[in-house]
C-alpha cells in the first residue's frame, strides 16, 4: 500500500513481515480466511479460492466484457457480473 504526501508515494510496510503486504484474501473450508501474505502463501494450495490482486478489477463492471477477458486470463478465481453489472468473485466457503 502507498501514500501519497507532497515528495511523491511513501510504501508502507508490513509490521510482522517488514515487507510490503499483497493485495490477497483466500478462503479455506473450515470458517477460516487469510488475508495478505498468509494468503499468498496458502494460494499454492487452494488456487481456486484464492482472490489474487482483485485490485485489477477497480473501475471495470459487467459491461467492460473485452477488458474483462484479458484480465481473466491472468487469474484463477471466477469472475461473475452481478445484475446490477458490478463484480464480484466466486469462491466456495463453509460448503457454499
């Protein structure tokens, strides 16, 4: 995560890592999400309920289905349009 201040963008670190954290959120079965590294970490195991950088999806809706398809290209998680043309992402949590 940046901020922004009058010199340019600042970095700022995660406290337990010293690092950086990713944009990250994985569900697993069991009630239990990770979110930023640890989620990282487990997306090698469970890629399908991994949402990974679901920051390249800001600013696009249902409508943007050209776009929508290169940047599905680059994910594991489904991509839906909700009937409202917002985004959302498909993931199987606690059996559902």
């Amino acid at each position: 995560m940046g901020v922004v201040k009058k010199g340019g963008i600042d970095i700022v670190l995660n406290d337990a890592t010293g690092r950086s954290t990713p944009v990250c959120a994985a569900y697993l079965n069991d009630q239990e999400r990770l979110i930023g590294t640890p989620a990282v970490q487990q997306a090698k195991r469970n890629m399908k309920n991994t949402i990974l950088f679901p920051t390249r999806f800001l600013g696009l809706n249902g409508t943007c289905t050209q776009q929508l398809e290169l940047e599905n290209r680059f994910v594991s998680h489904k991509v839906v349009s909700l009937e409202s043309n917002k985004l959302a992402f498909e993931v199987s949590n606690m059996g559902q």
